[in-house]
C-alpha cells in the first residue's frame, strides 16, 4: 500500500519508532480518529436555527457575490471553468449558475462529482 514510502526510514509515534506497514496504519489512524472526534472551543459558540419549510432560494447577488471573490488567475477545478470564464459571460454565466443552485436546492440532490 505504502510503495512510496521507504521503510528503512523509521516513522516516529509518541510510543517510539515504528518501521512496518502495519504499525504505521494503525498509527495514522489513531491521529485521525483523535483529530476527527476531538472537540473544539469555536464548535460551543456556533448556533443555527432549524428551518422548517421549503427551502430559500438563492439570490443573484449572492452569485454574483461569489465570482467576485473568485481568485483569477487559478487552474480551473473538476469543472474546468475557470474565474475569468464565468466573470467573463457577463451575466449569462451568473444567471446559470444561478438555475443550477436553485435547481440542486429545490430537487435536494447534490450532483455526485460535487461530494
């Protein structure tokens, strides 16, 4: 599993050294199950309401909003649109970005390349 990974090299845990596959597996995933499970000072002070009902619907400005804040200049993503080609459209893009969100939000399924 590990081929990239010299085993020469000795992996340090707080409980020594570690050198064989196994070892570091089970030390990787006790770091993660610490990490993950761990609670944080930030999560106490977070609070939302529960909303009953259909759904908001996005708004253009929030769109528009976020390609603002978009950085330029980036590779694109998994959707190989880049910044500069939906701030490009001028308008037409944000509009369908716009029907796209709306229709994820009121048919409540996430297209599975996005997870």
């Amino acid at each position: 599993m590990f081929g990239w990974l010299e085993f020469n090299i000795p992996f340090q845990h707080r409980y020594g050294y570690i050198r064989d596959e196994k070892g570091i597996k089970d030390s990787w995933k006790e770091f993660m199950e610490i990490l993950m499970n761990e609670e944080n000072d930030r999560d106490h002070g977070v609070s939302a309401e529960v909303k009953e009902g259909p759904a908001d619907r996005i708004r253009i400005s929030d769109v528009a909003a976020g390609l603002k804040k978009m950085t330029r200049h980036k590779a694109p993503g998994l959707s190989v649109l880049s910044a500069e080609m939906t701030q490009a459209t001028e308008g037409i893009g944000t509009q369908w970005l716009l029907d796209l969100c709306n229709g994820i939000v009121t048919e409540g399924c996430i297209p599975d390349d996005w997870k």
